[in-house]
C-alpha cells in the first residue's frame, strides 16, 4: 500500500495580519495623546473634554474610545507636563515654622479653612461677627484669641444678594446706616455681580489680592460659585476648582474661609457630612463643622462646633446665636457626655434605679462614698446580686469606683466604694483615702430657697429667680425631682437650669410653675405637692423663722419688716 504525501501548505501569519489592523488604530491613540498634552498646556479646563472628544472625530477613532478614557489621557497629560519635583535629601533642612492660627483652634491663618453645615444655621453670620470683632481690636471671640492684627477682607458671596448682604453686614457694624462699606471689607461680589471660579473669575480674584498684604477671603458658598461650570458634586473634577482657588489665594499669602453646604442626613464627621465628592475636604487644610446639637427639639438652638486639621488638637464648642450675638457655652464635648448620662439617668428602672437614687443622694449629702456592702444591706440584697447592680451602672457611666474599705477589726474583706461619675468637676473625690467615711451623717440645712427671689418694688412686675436657687423639675411621668439650680432665671418663661452636682448638664426654656417650682430642699422633692409659686409674697412663702445650721451653731433669724428678703 502506497501512502501519498501532499505538500503542506504554508501557516497563515495571523499575529503578523492583527498587527497591520492595529496599526492605524495605535497610530491615532498616539496622536490624541499627544493632542491631549496639548490641550492640558494651553486650554481653559472646561473645554478640555469637548475638545478632546472633537479629536477622536478627527482621528476617525470615535467609536472605539469612550469618555472614561479620555479623562484618563487627560490626567496622564497633567501628570506629565507637570514641573518635576527635586525633593530633598539627607542633610537638608525641613521648614519646621509652626502653623499660625488666626482665630485660635478654629482658622488657621494663610491656609484654606472649609466650614461645613447645614443651611440657615449660622455659618456666614459666625464668620461675620468674627471679623467684626477681630477689627474692633477685641482680644477673643468664644472665647477663642485673635493672633494679630484683623486682614483686610474681600467676601466673594454669589450665594446671597446684595440686599441680603447689606442686611448681616449692618447687624455686625461692617456696612454703615447709609449702606457705605466700611474696613476692613475691601471688595464684595454679591449675586447681583457674581464672581465664578473659571479662569476669569480666578483672574479678578488674583487681581485683588495683589492689592492687599495677607488678605482674609471669605467664600459663599463654593456650590454657588462652581454651579454654572457644569461640574457634577460626585465626580472628582468637582473638586478641581477648590485646588484652584487653593493656588490662587496661596501665591498672595491669604488666609481663605470656604463655606460649603452639608449632605441632608447627618454624617459621623465632617468627611461625610460634606455634599459632594469626599476629594473636596482632602484639600483644606482645617475642617470646621456646624450643626444643631439637637435637630428635633425647635427650642433647643446651641449648635456643636467641631474642627478636624492638620494641625492642632480638635476643638469641639457649643455655641448659640441669641439677640446680641453669638455666646459659647463651653466644651461641647462635657455637655454631650452630660446630657447622655441624663437621658441614661431616666431610663434606669427597677435595682438599677434604687441603687443609682441612693448613691447620689449620699453624694449630695456629704461627699460619701458607698461601699457595695452597705448596698447590699440597704436593699436586703445577696452580695453578688449587689456587685452586679453596680458593675452596671459602671458599664453605663454612672457611677466609679473610688476606692476601697479597710478590713473591720473581725476581719472580713475589703468592699469596693462608688461615687457618682462627675467629669465635670475634675477632682472631686479622687483624694478621698481608701475607706476614709466620715463616722457620723447629718444634713446641713441652708436658708431656705425662697430668699433668693428678688421681689419687685410695689406696683407689680414678677420675681427674678437669682442664680444657684434650687427647683424642682417637672418629669414626663407627673414626678417632681429635685437636684437642679437656677443657671439664668431671668425670664421665669425660659428659665435655664443645672444639674446640682454637675453644672454642665443644663436644660432651657424651662416655665416657671408649668415645668419648675421652688425646693425645699437642694437634693430631694418637697412633700409639700403644691409650693409657693413665684408669684407670691417672700412673707407669704417663707416661715416665719429660718434655721441656719453652720458649724453646729444655730441661728434663728425673725421675719424682716419689709417684703423682701435679701441674704
């Protein structure tokens, strides 16, 4: 059998086909790269996708490379015509000046500062009232320092009108009765004549600042002023103008105060509270945040103020604008953690309750510790039954532990003592000595809550309750509890009231004999269900004789012959 070979037919080169087809194709990706450095180089950034979109038309390479990639060619093309850094080396010195605050802990001077919030809370306003005190030579506003002289000041504010503006300037003395704009503001863009940030709007701005040495720029809001430019707040490119105006204001050494708007949920921080691409708040360099300290309560107006920097330690106030202006109540902070252990306070029920009531109520009567063992006596509690009651009220930021009994002379272990949890007041009880539990337990009684009402001369008029008077609070539940003190008893319609004890816990807009009366006594209610209101007599309300115990020595006092009784 004969085999028959035919001759092989030659191998198609497919490799060297796909690369002939290829080829135009690369071709043209190289050009409009190239095209790309180009256009990075010598157009206005608005233009650059229109433009580079018009190229691949050119190149007839339309349908093959999509929006996504050109803004990649477009990035490469920045990367690469961008100047190339030296860096340093070792031997080389760092610039180690530390960074300069203008308003202490909150601005930081000739850097970007971006305020965030929610609308109509107070963000230009806050500013407004900052400069003006800085340009009356006031030493501290919230009571925070000014470092310095206060800047000149230029307000590009296209988010409100000219009326508008004209309005808030005059309520801080920036703009006079008749409308004249005073120093230190130097120039103003309103919406009737508004500044964007595009390339000419970066041009007018520049053109400004040359005019003044470190210049203070305020900015409202930075939507208002990218909003025409087309720029989408969840793309990264929304943040391109920020690094611009970053530039701009950097080359003149000003100090620049950005207010942007803040998303509608509330976020844990100022990153994600921020509307928009989380690239804007990486280019700052001092975050600031504002927000009602609580959203659902229409009285309660403090607002939280939070900073998050490069630079510093955070700062965390709580604020309030009233009728004269803006007050700080302090460390926002210690009052969030106070007003949580209250809201904790009134949920307790049951032994949690019993025990929380009876280790406060020693506390007020005399600084006294509670060992776990008389706990357990108190409430005919097995002692481990006892241990956990406490441990949970531990858990919960209640109370501390703050020592330990000495063993008795029958011997017996020692008993873990525990005292209300007082942050507020840094020292209290931590030098009492283990076991050290004064022998004997008495009360000491005060004057009677009554003197501190200061009454009207004879013609009418109500009481002002005078600070420090002890109340009782009217609870949800019909309860009257006792244990606050009058902080501003001004208006008896919006009385403010503090935590004996723990005078960052403070509660307003309390109405006097609706949600207050008169105590008694500081540390309980009064058995009396139905107490002297404000509105009577001091002759009718006070007994006839006050004891006064004071160093064992007791005092009786009669009845003055006038209305009043001052002590």
């Amino acid at each position: 059998m004969t085999t028959t070979t035919h001759p092989q037919e030659p191998k198609k080169d497919v490799t060297s086909k796909n690369s002939e087809d290829l080829q135009p194709f690369q071709k043209a990706l190289g050009r409009l790269k190239l095209r790309a450095a180009e256009i990075v180089t010598s157009e206005a950034e608005a233009d650059w996708l229109p433009l580079m979109r018009n190229a691949t038309g050119h190149y007839e390479i339309d349908l093959d490379v999509r929006d996504s990639d050109l803004k990649t060619f477009l990035a490469e093309a920045q990367a690469f015509v961008a100047p190339e850094g030296v860096g340093k080396k070792t031997g080389d010195k760092l610039d180690l000046t530390p960074i300069p605050w203008a308003w202490d802990g909150i601005i930081m001077q000739n850097r970007m500062n971006l305020l965030v919030a929610q609308p109509k809370v107070g963000k230009t306003g806050l500013l407004l009232e900052m400069i003006s005190k800085w340009c009356q030579h006031d030493q501290q506003f919230l009571e925070r320092d000014f470092h310095g002289e206060c800047p000149s000041v230029v307000i590009v504010g296209t988010d409100q009108g000219e009326a508008d503006w004209g309005s808030m300037l005059r309520s801080v003395a920036l703009v006079g009765d008749d409308g004249t704009i005073l120093d230190p503001i130097k120039r103003i863009w309103t919406a009737a004549d508004p500044l964007f940030f595009n390339e000419k709007g970066f041009k007018s701005l520049e053109d400004e600042l040359e005019k003044h040495e470190n210049c203070l720029v305020l900015v409202d809001s930075y939507h208002t002023c990218v909003s025409p430019l087309g720029y989408e707040d969840s793309g990264s490119t929304y943040a391109n103008a920020l690094a611009a105006l970053l530039i701009a204001t950097s080359k003149h050494q000003a100090t620049c105060c950005v207010i942007h708007h803040a998303n509608k949920g509330t976020g844990f921080d100022v990153v994600s509270s921020s509307r928009g691409t989380t690239a804007l708040t990486a280019i700052p360099s001092q975050l600031i945040h504002m927000a009602f300290m609580r959203s659902e309560d229409q009285r309660d107006r403090r607002i939280t103020l939070k900073t998050q920097g490069r630079a510093g330690n955070p700062v965390n106030l709580l604020i309030e604008r009233q009728e004269h202006g803006w007050v700080s109540h302090g460390d926002g902070a210690a009052v969030e953690a106070a007003e949580q252990r209250e809201e904790l306070c009134n949920e307790l029920s049951g032994r949690q309750a019993d025990l929380y009531d009876y280790i406060q109520m020693r506390w007020e009567l005399g600084c006294f510790a509670v060992a776990a063992s008389e706990v357990a006596a108190e409430f005919n509690l097995p002692g481990n039954k006892a241990n956990r009651y406490l441990l949970q009220l531990v858990r919960k930021g209640l109370i501390e532990e703050c020592g330990k009994t000495e063993p008795g002379t029958q011997g017996g272990r020692p008993s873990t003592l525990y005292q209300p949890f007082l942050p507020s007041l840094p020292g209290v009880g931590k030098t009492r000595k283990t076991g050290e539990t004064p022998p004997l337990v008495h009360e000491k009684w005060g004057f009677s809550p009554f003197s501190r009402l200061s009454h009207t001369s004879e013609g009418g008029g109500f009481f002002t309750l005078s600070k420090g008077t002890a109340v009782e609070r009217l609870m949800p539940d019909g309860e009257w509890i006792g244990g606050w003190l009058i902080s501003d008893g001004s208006n008896p319609d919006a009385v403010t009231i503090e935590k004996l004890g723990d005078p960052m816990l403070r509660i307003r807009n309390m109405r006097w004999d609706i949600d207050l009366r008169a105590s008694v006594s500081a540390f309980k209610a009064s058995d009396d269900p139905e107490p002297p209101s404000a509105a009577e007599k001091p002759s009718e309300a006070i007994p006839e004789a006050l004891i006064a115990v004071a160093d064992s020595t007791a005092v009786v006092l009669d009845d003055p012959e006038n209305e009043g009784y001052v002590f």
